[in-house]
C-alpha cells in the first residue's frame, strides 16, 4: 500500500464493513454507525498521512487501531488488519514488516473472541482477512523493495554520471594544457626569434608561427570531442622544432622494434610534450637527450637535458602527466643530475 494511493480501487475492500449490517437481522443502528464512522476516519487518515507522512509505525498502527475498536461492534473491521498489512509492507523494512503480518495474524484470529456478531458473519470476518493479510503484506514488500531498488539504481546512475562528468573535465583539462602548453611556448619563442630577424626571415618564421596556432585549434577541437589520437613519432618533430627555435640540440635514441599500444603511445607522447616544454621554459639547456626503450619489463622514456635543473613541486602539467600515466599501471619521476632527467616508466604488457 503505497502512500500516495495511486491504486484508489484499494478502497472498494471497505464495503467489507457492510456485510453484517446488511445481512444480519440482529445488527442494528449501531453496526451501520460504526462501519460509514470508521470508513470516514480511515479516508481521513489516509489523506493525512498522504499528504504528510507518519514516521515508522505509526501508520499500521493507527489503522490496526481503528480495526481492533470496531471489531466488537462490527465483524468487518478486521478489513482494517488487511489495510494495517498494506502499510506495514510498503513502509517499513521487511523484517519489521513480516513481524507485523504475524502480529496482524493474531489479532485477526483473536477477534472471534471479542466479535458480537453471530457465527457465520464471525468466520467471514477471520478467514479472508487471514489469507488477505499474507497475500497484501507480502505483494507490497516485493513492490516496495522494487521502488527502493529502482530509486537506488537512480541515485547511483546519477552519482556515476557526475563522475563521467568530472572525469570527462578532467580529461579536457589536463589535454588542454599539454598540448597547448608546447604549442604556446613555441610560438611565442618563434614570434621573439622573428622580432629579431629581417624581414624576409622573419615573414617565414611567421608563416611556421601560423601553422603551429592552427594546428593547435584542430587539436583543441579533437580534445574536446574526445578523439585525439597522438603519435609519438609526431611529437619528436614537433619537440625538435621547439627545441630547435629555443637554440637546444635534440638527439632522440628509440628502440625501432618497439611497437606501442595506442594508449600507450597517447600518453607517452603527451609526457614527451610536457618535459620538451619544460625544458624550452625552464632548463636553460644546450642540449637534450630523449630516449624510448624496453628496461627490465617496462618501456621507460627519458627525458634529460643539460640545463639548470629543477627540484621543485610539480605543476598542472606534471600532476596531469602522473594521473595519466598512473592510470595505466605506470610511474613518474625526475632526477636531479646536473640537469633534470624526467623517467616515465609503464608496464611492457600493457605498453607493447
């Protein structure tokens, strides 16, 4: 018996108050009384407990109160028991609920006792009730653990869709910096160096500097669409341009038997990208070494240069580095040795 009563055809059962006073000759006004009273009173609280909901037990228990107090004077009050089941099933946890029914059952039973009516309208008021209250108690605790377990797949595909979302953000976020980091820092070295050029040499860097800003607006709308693919091999040439315009020399050392998977290589060349542009800002280097090969059951890159070093705490790039490559199984770290070497290490079964 659900609160809101969608199902108003419930209420037809309580024509069961009817059945003594209509057919026993004995019945009198009293009987007649009590059953249109006791049907007005339960209409009435089941209103108030539509519109404002009974804590716990309160809402069999009112009902199973009304039936017990028009029992003695009218046999069809264990109609109420049934009803008193209905609640019990639909609201409370189903342990509590069948302690109910078995509670309901006794009462119902314990109502020949008291009952007035004669022997015929006394069994009529046992016999149904006491299927009716299993039937009705069990059928609305399978449909209430139905609503709970409906409104708990709700509640966890919207907790899973906010996660997709904030994943999907980060995601955004963290492709975004990478790869606009690089492209930015080249163009703004190449558009320094051009400033320094003649005009001739300089319209042509210009040119370069306009080719690297459009191919970084065909690659934020890749990342925003979620279909990037990065290719390693593209990344060293666009590093050795970078490094290049910096005035850093660029040796790249690569096993050619190394065949990435494409996540893989994804997220190498992102890193490959993060520590080129850290090495363009910050290293202050003259040369740079890369290096991609299988070590001790992993495929490592290595990015060293010569420069200043750097020891500090890890920036956006570097911490969207990390979360991509941890994803994968692998690790990140940075060496301080004269300059800095950056070692991005994953698992060869998941790499190659």
């Amino acid at each position: 018996m659900k609160r809101d009563w969608s199902s108003l055809w419930y209420l037809v059962f309580l024509g069961y108050l009817f059945l003594q006073p209509a057919f026993d000759p004995a019945a009198g006004v009293a009987a007649w009384t009590v059953a249109i009273g006791s049907i007005v009173l339960f209409v009435a609280l089941l209103v108030r407990t539509t519109a404002h909901p009974l804590p716990g037990h309160w809402s069999p228990a009112l009902i199973a109160l009304l039936g017990v107090l028009v029992v003695p004077v009218n046999a069809g009050g264990t109609v109420f028991f049934v009803y008193a089941a209905g609640s019990a099933g639909a609201l409370l946890a189903r342990r509590s609920a069948t302690l109910w029914l078995g509670g309901l059952t006794a009462l119902t039973g314990a109502s020949a006792l008291v009952s007035t009516a004669p022997p015929p309208y006394v069994f009529l008021s046992i016999a149904p009730p006491l299927v009716s209250i299993w039937i009705v108690g069990l059928a609305t605790m399978d449909e209430a653990d139905r609503d709970r377990e409906a409104a708990g797949m709700r509640v966890e595909n919207a907790r899973i869709e906010h996660l997709a979302t904030l994943s999907e953000r980060e995601r955004i976020s963290r492709d975004l910096h990478d790869l606009l980091g690089q492209t930015l820092t080249g163009i703004v070295v190449r558009s320094q160096l051009a400033q320094r050029l003649p005009a001739g040499d300089a319209a042509a860097e210009m040119a370069v500097v306009e080719t690297m800003a459009r191919d970084a607006l065909t690659e934020v709308r890749a990342t925003v669409s979620g279909w990037r693919q990065v290719s390693l091999d593209d990344e060293l040439v666009v590093a050795r341009d970078a490094l290049a315009a910096a005035g850093v020399e660029l040796e790249a050392v690569r096993d050619d038997d190394l065949v990435l998977t494409p996540s893989a290589e994804s997220a190498l060349a992102l890193a490959l990208r993060e520590a080129v542009t850290n090495v363009v800002r910050h290293a202050g280097a003259g040369r740079c070494i890369v290096t991609l090969a299988r070590a001790g059951g992993e495929v490592r890159l290595e990015v060293a240069d010569d420069g200043s070093g750097g020891g500090g705490a890890d920036g956006n790039g570097l911490s969207g580095m990390r979360e991509r490559i941890t994803a994968l199984g692998g690790t990140v770290r940075r060496v301080a040795q004269g300059g800095t070497a950056l070692v991005v290490a994953l698992p060869e079964r998941v790499a190659a």
